[in-house]
C-alpha cells in the first residue's frame, strides 16, 4: 500500500489532489502526546491557488487513540493563511452518543472546532488557534474559548525551531 500510495504521488504532476500517508512512532501534537504507540497518519486534500481543504487522521496502531480531522484554508499572497478544522476525537469515550461523528449536541460532542490564522515571512510564522465550542469531557476535552499561539522559525537547511503555548484544551498534558 505504501509503495503505491509514494507511486500514486509521483505520477500527479498537475493533479490538485494530494494523498499520502506517514507512519510516526507517537503522535505529538501541541505538545501533548497522544496514543502512547506509533500511529498511521492518513491525508486527502485538494489545492487549487490559495485554497486547500482535506481531511487528516491519526490511528494509534494499538488502537488506543483515534482522530479524524476536516479542515479548510486559504493562503494570500503576503503570507498570512486563515482556516479552520474539525477536529473529531472520540477516543476515551464511554458514551455511545460521543462517538457518534453526527453529534454536535454541546458538552456531549467529539468535535471540536477550530478557527486559525497564520503569518510566514521569511522563514517565521506566528500562528494563532482558537477553539469555538466545548466538548465532551471524555474525548476531546476543548471547554470552548481556548486559545493556541506559536512562533517557528525554519532554516534554509530545512530544520526548523518552534515554541507554542495555550490554555485549556491545549493543555490536557
């Protein structure tokens, strides 16, 4: 599967549509490790100019943690690229309307919901997430109203150096 998903991306010369899929050896996300066991990171997203949208998902291989994420972006020209996602974390639920990708009920949802906004220049980015609803205590943990910051800085030689800080949900670890 892999071999064809690597093929499939070096035939797609003018194709807007990107799949692949990463292998990790934990998920670490904002800094919060989630799983606790290598994970299979799926995508599927279509570009075309400064519009992208997907969806992403992360799948413990233990099958400990589970994500399924929808997301949307548009990127202008100076840099600056805003977005939002929907981030579907049902892991750790006991409760059979939780797991339920079709509940947005609030408190009770796996959803969590989140606006962004990015600026690059010159190799630095400041990002900036905030999250618009609460969820379930038992999966995605988002009380609504938490916020996301980060600068990163990436060097010509590929390597990049980050630091982020949040409040809440971004905050579980």
């Amino acid at each position: 599967l892999m071999v064809a998903l690597v093929s499939l991306s070096l035939v797609k010369a003018e194709s807007p549509v990107t799949v692949g899929v990463d292998l990790y050896s934990r998920y670490v996300w904002r800094g919060s490790d989630f799983g606790n066991s290598p994970s299979i990171q799926p995508t599927l997203k279509y570009t075309a100019g400064g519009f992208s949208a997907g969806v992403w998902g992360s799948y413990s291989t233990l099958g400990t943690y589970k994500e399924t994420d929808l997301f949307v972006s548009y990127t202008l020209p100076f840099g600056l690229t805003i977005g939002a996602t929907d981030f579907f974390m049902p892991t750790g639920s006991t409760i059979e309307d939780e797991a339920d990708y079709f509940n947005y009920t609030d408190t009770t949802t796996s959803h969590v919901f989140e606006v962004n906004a990015a600026y690059t220049f010159k190799g630095l980015t400041l990002t900036g997430s905030y999250c618009i609803n609460e969820s379930s205590p038992n999966s995605a943990m988002s009380q609504g109203g938490d916020i996301y910051v980060e600068a990163k800085y990436l060097l010509e030689s590929g390597v990049n150096f980050f630091a982020g800080a949040g409040n809440g949900w971004y905050t579980v670890d």
